[in-house]
C-alpha cells in the first residue's frame, strides 16, 4: 500500500513498485484515515507510509495500522530528513525509515527485507540514532537488562547479530541454523522483550548494552 498526499508521488512509486514481479500493488492513500480503510479492506503486507499529510498524520497512522488484528510492516517514506520524524515513527512501530530520494533499486531492497521481516534505515537516519543512544541514553539500564535476561544464550545470540542490522540469511551463516529457525527466534525475542519489530529490539539491545 501507498500513502501519500502527492498524486505524482503515489503514480511513481506504484510504476516503481509494479515493475518488480515480486511486488503487487493492492491499494493506495492519500492520508491516514484513508490507509486504514484500505488495510482493512485488503491484505496488506507493506505500507509505504508518509509522514507529512492532512487530516491524519503519517505517525497517528503508524499506531493506527499496528494495532489492526493483521498489520502490515510499514516503512516511513518521507522528503523531511528530521530527528522527531525518525524516532517518532521507530517509536509508533515503523519497521523502516527511509527519504523519498533513496535509489529506487533500494527502495524495492526495503519493501523485500521488511516484507520478510528484516528492517530498513536510511543511513544518515541511522547514523544519527545510535549516535543519539550513545550521548544521551545510559550505556546500560537495569530495566533493559532484565528485560533481555528472559532470553535464552542462543536468542541472545541472535538478537546481537540482529542489533547489528543482520539479515535473517545472515544470522543463519553466522551461526550455522536454518533461516526458518532463526525466524522462529526472532519471534520468540520479540514476544519475551515485548517489542513490536527489529528496529526496537535493536535498540532495546543497544541500549542494555
């Protein structure tokens, strides 16, 4: 699904997006309240989402669409390259930031690695997040840490590779399992932490240290 104000934009994406055979889209929106009728009337498995748009923000929408009964991963798309729309999405369950200037060939990457459960930040996006942790979030906490010990010794494996932005392919390689085994784990890891996709998990990890 497509969400945005801009008509041009919405026709670009969907010729960008139609292009790949792996990808089909089912519906488009010009604004919050929009993309939640659409969901619910199609099953989406991505929302490209902005942020800037009337009558229902991209971030009120994020929430919205996350506690949907079937939610679709959402990666936020936006030309506003701002801390507040960074952390705000990540924190309303974003699984993806990235600006609308991004190669195309790396927004197709990032509809194909969130749709399979990986996630996907623009880099100066993400550069300065674990910068921001670094400066003004504790090394460790007491609440990160117990919340991490619910884990097993091999989910914590797999949760340190994964704070790494490691794929689910490359978790397998790294620590000699089967991809379907290492996305049973990072299921499991989510339900234990109680976060709702990697990037939260990723930074839960950072922030336990």
């Amino acid at each position: 699904m497509i969400v945005d104000d801009d008509a041009l934009v919405r026709l670009g994406l969907a010729d960008l997006l139609g292009a790949d055979p792996g990808i089909e889209v089912v519906a488009q929106a010009a604004e919050g309240l929009q993309a939640i009728e659409q969901a619910t009337a199609h099953r989406v498995d991505v929302a490209l989402m902005d942020v800037r748009m009337p009558r229902m923000d991209g971030i009120t929408a994020i929430t919205r669409l996350r506690a949907l009964p079937h939610p679709p991963k959402i990666i936020t798309l936006t030309t506003f390259d701002l801390d507040e729309y960074v952390y705000n999405a990540l924190a309303a369950g974003a699984d993806g930031f990235l600006l609308k200037d991004t190669d195309p060939a790396e927004i197709l990457r990032a509809v194909h690695l969130v749709a399979a459960g990986s996630a996907m930040l623009h880099p100066s996006a993400a550069r300065r997040l674990i910068d921001r942790y670094h400066h003004t979030a504790p090394p460790r906490t007491g609440a990160a840490r117990q919340r991490i010990d619910r884990l097993t010794p091999r989910e914590r494996d797999v949760l340190a590779l994964l704070a790494e932005g490691a794929t689910n392919a490359d978790i397998a390689a790294a620590l000699g399992m089967r991809e379907s085994t290492v996305k049973a784990h990072v299921s499991r890891i989510l339900t234990a932490l109680d976060v709702t996709n990697r990037v939260q998990a990723a930074l839960l990890a950072r922030d336990a240290g």
